[in-house]
C-alpha cells in the first residue's frame, strides 16, 4: 500500500541527504563488484528524524533491476552500414546505434556490417577508422559476454576501398 506522507522541510532535507549519502555508497558498490554479483539486489534505507522523542523511522527501499548490458555500434556515414540482426532485428544505419543485451536471456546478439560499393569491410575495431583494437575481420559479429570483457562494450564498423581510376 502506498501512502502520501507530507514531511517538514528539515525532515525532508534529512531524507534527501540520506539518499545522496547512498547513492554514493551504491556507486561504489557497483564499482566493486562483478556483473554476477549484481543481478539480484534489493536495498534497504532507514532515515531517523532528528526530533525528539525518537518518531518512527521513514523506510526507503530502492530496487535495482538487471536490464542487460548497453553497446554502442558504430557504422561510417559513406562506408556502410550496421544493423542488429539477433535476437531482434534493428534498421540498418550508418551512423551508430546503441543496444541492450541481457546475456541471462540470450547469450549473444549478432550486428552485421554492410558494406556501400564500392567499399568493402575491413574489420571491427574497438576505435574509430581501424584504430584501437582488432576484434573480428568477419562482417558478422556475435557479441558475447566474454568478447564484451575482452573488447568492451563499443565496436567500429571500418570499411576501405572506393573507385580506381
């Protein structure tokens, strides 16, 4: 059952130093722990009002739920073209596009790269225009968990070629 409960503004001010305080404490609970580790966690805040007699507490509890991870997938605007082909399907761009993977649900997703002629594919590249690192010279990347801890969670689409004259 939810309830309004109209506070004083010193009360107020408590609570909203207390969430800052934890938002801060589950930053850095965040940072040091493994993904694993944080699939599955509830919190629980408790905030005294500072008058007296002690009052009731107010609880506050926060819910964190595992969407997925987040990638980025980039494409070159007179190169080609990327597109996530599985587990669902997104319109082909040559700009980048962002997608959510819950590895729990599919262990991979499949991006594809689609070379404009008279361009071909270079390869994917954890930076921009071939540099950084090579993660595959296939146009079709499976990204799985294990490449995402390898090579992160940003990949380039690099495309050569063009007419000769």
């Amino acid at each position: 059952m939810k309830q309004k409960v109209i506070l004083p503004q010193e009360q107020q001010d408590i609570v909203v130093a207390a969430l800052k305080h934890y938002q801060d404490a589950l930053r850095n609970f965040i940072n040091d722990n493994s993904d694993e580790d944080l699939r599955f966690i509830d919190f629980d805040l408790t905030v005294f009002n500072k008058s007296l007699p002690v009052p009731p507490s107010c609880n506050i509890t926060l819910g964190v739920t595992y969407l997925g991870e987040f990638y980025t997938v980039y494409g070159e605007p007179d190169g080609g073209f990327v597109q996530v082909t599985y587990p669902s399907s997104q319109t082909a761009t040559s700009g980048s596009l962002t997608y959510t993977n819950n590895h729990d649900v599919y262990s991979f997703f499949t991006v594809e790269a689609t070379p404009v002629y008279p361009q071909t594919f270079v390869g994917w590249y954890t930076q921009a225009n071939g540099s950084g690192s090579l993660v595959s010279t296939e146009n079709t990347l499976n990204v799985t968990f294990a490449l995402q801890q390898a090579y992160g969670d940003t990949y380039y689409a690099n495309f050569t070629g063009g007419y000769i004259y």
